[in-house]
C-alpha cells in the first residue's frame, strides 16, 4: 500500500479513487490521491471527498488534506488545489537541494 493509502486506512469506509505520483508540494516531491470516507473531522460524522497530497521534502513527509461533504467535494476542488500550490518551505530547509 501506498503511503496515502495507509493513511486514509484511518477513515471508516475509507477508498482512494485515483493516485498519482511525481507532483509537487512546495519543494518537496510528492502525491496526491483523491479519496473517499466517513469522517466527524471538523464537523458531523458524514461522507468525505478529499484531495490528500504527502511531500516528502528533507526526509520529513508533510500531508495537506482537504476536504468537503461528498456531494460539495466539486465546487470546493479548485479552492483546493489553489491552497496545495501556496505550500512553500523555508530556504533554510532547502539547503540540501542547491
């Protein structure tokens, strides 16, 4: 199993639908995967659509999850995927790559 996969495990009913490799968090390499499950995170117990990206930058993986209820998941997507390409680290932990 992926690491996404594993990670998403912790959800009830939990499914990834899709996962890709080779994107980018910040500076860091990266996946991303759309997912499905049941969750009380932020709110009431409800089904879930959420983009999960896990950045391995620096040896340390770093995960942004962003998620809505399951019929909202479409118009909330884009503002999503907007926040995941904010994600920067600072140039002192950046060293290692120049």
């Amino acid at each position: 199993l992926s690491y996404i996969e594993q990670y998403v495990r912790r959800y009830d009913e939990a499914a990834v639908y899709s996962l890709h490799d080779g994107s980018g968090l910040g500076q860091a390499w990266a996946a991303y995967a759309e997912a499905g499950y049941k969750s009380a995170v932020q709110g009431p117990y409800m089904s879930r659509r959420a983009l999960i990206f896990v950045g391995l930058y620096n040896d340390i993986a770093y995960i942004v999850e962003c998620s809505a209820h399951k019929d909202a998941f479409e118009k909330w997507q884009p503002a999503f995927l907007s926040f995941a390409k904010t994600v920067t680290f600072k140039p002192a932990d950046a060293q290692w790559l120049s």
